[in-house]
C-alpha cells in the first residue's frame, strides 16, 4: 500500500521557494512510487484559517492527519514559523496529529535562524502528537543551486534515523504479544 | 540479539527519584529478557566531569553513544536539566549521539516545567543527532504513587510512535535498495 | 505626558478573559490618569489579518510600535501563542517594536503550559527589538477570582524590575554625555 | 556611587575569547570610572562547582547576585550554554538572580547558533529573575578584528533600550507614591 505523504507550506505567497524545498525532500526521501503526495499549499487558504466553523479547512486538517509522513515547511518570520502555518495547526484539537512522522523546514535569508526548526516548530509539531525523526532542516533559501546536495544530506540522514527507530520498535512492540 | 539500553542520570545526589523514574520506563517500555541495561548515575561521576582527558568519562560516553535506547532523565533546575548532565553532553563531538533513540525525562515540583523536558532537553539530544520518539516525559516527583499509571501511559505512547515510525521507515529504506 | 500603553489580544474569540487579564495587568501596573490605553482585539481584525498592503492593518501595528509600554497577550494554543498574534506581529519588519516595552501573556487550562509566555512569546517579541522587563505572566483561566492577588504580584515585580533597570541605565547613558 | 558590574564566563578553558568579548561589552556600555568590575571565570573553579556546601562558591554566588549588571559569557556547545556556567547557576535558589540587569553572550564557530543567547541563556537567567534588556548578543569567535564594532553596537541597543526602561520606570514607579 502506498504511504501517504504530504506536504503542508506556511508562506503567504504561494507557490514559493519554501515548497520547492519541500517537494525535494519529499522526493529525495521516498523511492519513487512508493507514496502518494497532497501539497496544502496554505497561501491558497488565508482567507478561510480564521473561520470556524470550516468544512473545507477541516477536510485539509484531517488530509495531514491520516498522513503517514508530512513535512511541513515555513519561510522564517521573526525567527520562527509564521503565523499562517501556526493558524493552521491551531485548528487541531489535542494530539491531532498523532502517528504522523513530521518533518519541520525553515527557509532563511542566512544562518542566523537557523535553530529555529529544531527549537520552534519541532516542539510545536511534537506538542500535537506528531514525531520529529531527527533535527528539523533548515536552507538558506538564495542557495537554489545547492538544494539538491543539501537535501539529499538531510534525506540520508532522516533514513537512517528512521531505519534505527524501526530496530528499537521491534523490541518494544514485542511487549504488546500477548504470552501463550 | 538483545537490545542495548542505557540511563543518564543527571541529579548531583544519587540514587534519587528520578532515576527510579528512568528506570520505570524502561521496564514499561520494553520487554523483559529483551534488552540489557546499564544505568550511569552521574552524582558518581561529578568530580570527573571537567577532567580532559578522562578515559574513564569516555568510556561512559562510549557506552551511550552506542546504545539502541537511551533515556536521559534530570530534575528539573532553573526550569530545565541541570547543569551536571549538561556537562556530561558537552563532552561529546559533534553528533556524538548519532543513531540513539533517546527519551528525555524530567522530575519537577509541580507542573509548572512540564514544557522543560519537550523545549529544553529534547532540542540538546537532537542536536548531537539523537532521535526523540514524541514529547518528553514530565513527572511530578511527589507523586510516586502515581508513577506506574503515568509511566504506563508514556511508554505506550512511544511504542505507538515507534511502531508507526517502522512503517515510514520501510518506504525510505526501500530507496537504498539497488533496482535489478 | 502620559505614558502610551496598548494591550494587542490574540485570541481568535473576542472580549475574552485573555484580554482581561490584561486589563487588570495595566491597572495594576500603571498609575491611573498617568497613561493613554488602546486596545487591540485581533479577534475583530482576524479577516484582514493577512492582507498585504492594509492600511488599517499598518494603522494598527504603527500604533503598537509607538507605545511605551504594550502587553500582548494570548491564550495557550499547543503550548504556545496563537497563529491570530503571530501573524499580527509577522507583518512588522525586523525591529519593528524597537522601543517598546513589552509584556508577554498567556492564559491556560491549568499549569502545565506555564514556560510558554517566558520560553515563547518573550523571545518573539525581544527579536522584534522590545525588551522584556521580565519573566512572563501566565495565568490559569479559570482562577479569576485568584487574578487581583496575581496580577498585583506579578505587577509589582515588574516594577521592582523596572526600577532597577532605570538604576543601570543612569550608568549607561552617562557614557553618550559629551566631555566638556 | 559606582555601578557593580560582573562577568561571569562559563568556559572551561580560562582566559578565553569568550571572557575577551564579554570585557569589551562591559567597556562600550559602561562609562571609565563609573564602574567597578569582578571577573569569574568559571575555569578556575570547576573543581568545586558540584561541591555542596560550598563558602567559597556561595562568595561567588552571592557577589554576582549583588551586582548591578551582569555579563554571562560561554562559548556555544550543542547550540546552547556550557554545562559549566549552568552548573553555576543551578547553585542559587529560586529568584536568586533577582535585581540584577543580566546580558546573555555566546560565542560560536559561525551564525548556526546564533538564535542560543536569545533562546537558551535568556530564559535560563530570566527564570532566575534576573531581567535581560534586550537580544541576546552572539558573537562568531574568529572574527576578533571585528569585535569593537560588533559590541559597540549592541552596547547602543542595550543602552537605547535601558533609557526607554527607564521612562517607563518613572510612571510604574509613582504607583507607589503615597496619595497626599
């Protein structure tokens, strides 16, 4: 069965560098094939993320939630997610994204916020249930002529990580057999 | 082959509480005659912690760094993890804890740190390239007599993300695989 | 001439408690006749919150960033500040609240969010230029009949903070006196 | 009468750059003689920082919570404060900091942890109760050639922001006039 990938983009402009980085590392961690993707590009949601009710905003919350891998990537405002992405995820009750592996992308105009994956959205991400396989990944986002090198570091990296995580789930899942 | 489990105690008295609750979890969280465990209470180590060179505070970080799981368990000082287990992390190179599952667990007064383990101590063991199954575990140091029920439901919580994690990590392994 | 003092709400609800909270705050801290107040409730600004350009959006951050004294507060949304106030101050440009004094609130169910204004919000609005005088208030909602005795508490820190501060900054400025 | 001032660097090597950067801060903020300046360097007293009672340490302790000003300096390991100065800092009690104008300095190998002072040290010494007026400051170690301009700005920021500081002191502090 194919996993379900997704991919959620907090930049009020839409189509952005910032999905760019996304759909790269989607592509460089899942073999070909292998996985079904959404992109919840959120500019295209603005006017709607503050309605509550929302069938439609509903429908994309549950869409990340039944994902089985999603990334969800943000241009740095003020040294962390912006505020679209935030709305988005505050729509979420508790643990609303429970058994979602998530991964957290920043883009930035240089290093100097470059913690702010790993210190501001991965917590945030966490707080929902969901879990963060590794450092979030951070890119200077004028360096576009990188980005397949620095994507393909990062990708190799969350692999190995996960292929760690699945011996040790091994061990622990032994736990609920039940004993003849 | 059984799994190698370790504790990091990061309290400067020994023996305390909250290495009874390190040690809790494991026994939760894995299966009994699975794994080997090897607990390092720091308070014995304290008078070595600066010390560079140090063969014997290598050795220690040697054994961590190849655990399959480990848990890094503090009270909680100042609203985070002290600064004893901080020094002992320090000692690392550059992710030193690479390939580690870790889990970070803080004991605190009442709840009013509870965020310390997810916001402090799980961003530090990322950044030496540890990976964090979910949020960090949190416990109220007097309530003892709640430590089995609220363990029970932690570790239950990271088997389910571990087991979910294993799912990801069969898509992302499949891309290391060579096509005939 | 009377001190300018704003509060900016970010809960998605209007006329909340959140903002009452921060009423009693200004009242506590302040003397009375001794400020001009202005209330932000972004609650009623949630529709043009991510317009661009919005000169009604630019009226109000223009206002905010001349205040001397400014309390932002937010009710917990997943241990942290809610998408509305983020994306409210994501439309500053860097240091776009230089020279304003600022305190970080949030309100929550119980204690367990309580970092959240210092670990938070506090660094948000010092990256956009503010200064913090301070650690966070955090208040458990639902105790507002406890909220006179804990805003007074935390009112008078904030002064005792602050005259300390001008204390400093007779040393400091002493250092921009031309030598006769 | 003169200001006390006090760096503490949380190096475990003595005499380092960090202690360099932290005295060329004291020197751009404060003006010549109106000052007096203690220097601990935590390198010389690692030997005992776990030691518990401790009078030498606790002298330590107590004149930096006597001073005016504080400078808090360490080098930047795993993206955050050496466990040695918090090994100092988890010796006071809770408020042990309370009075004291507080100014988080890191330095780092280049802008990755840039974001550390702001977001680790700050709220460490804020728990403290110590008030930290502004950003904290980070400095890339290997460009001393830079380090009078880089420090001589952030000393006009810390110094702007303390003057605004103190216009606000003067309308909270008037709550406390008796009304005649």
């Amino acid at each position: 069965m194919a996993l379900k990938a997704t991919i959620v983009v907090g930049n009020p402009k839409p189509k952005s560098r910032t999905l760019k980085v996304a759909e790269t590392l989607i592509e460089k961690l899942l073999a070909p094939g292998s996985y079904e993707l959404e992109i919840i590009d959120l500019a295209d949601h603005a006017a709607e993320i503050f309605a509550w009710p929302s069938e439609k905003m509903a429908a994309l919350n549950n869409r990340v939630a039944e994902s089985d891998l999603a990334v969800f990537a943000s241009p740095t405002y003020k040294a962390s997610y912006t505020g679209l992405l935030k709305a988005f995820l505050d729509r979420y009750p508790m643990n609303g994204l429970t058994g979602v592996t998530a991964i957290p992308v920043h883009t930035g105009g240089d290093l100097t916020h470059a913690m702010g994956p790993t210190v501001n959205l991965a917590p945030l991400l966490v707080e929902l249930g969901a879990v963060v396989p590794g450092r979030g990944f951070y890119f200077v986002a004028d360096q576009m002529d990188r980005l397949d090198e620095a994507v393909a570091q990062a990708a190799a990296e969350y692999t190995a990580n996960l292929t760690r995580l699945a011996q040790v789930a091994t061990a622990t899942a032994s736990l609920s057999t039940p004993v003849a």
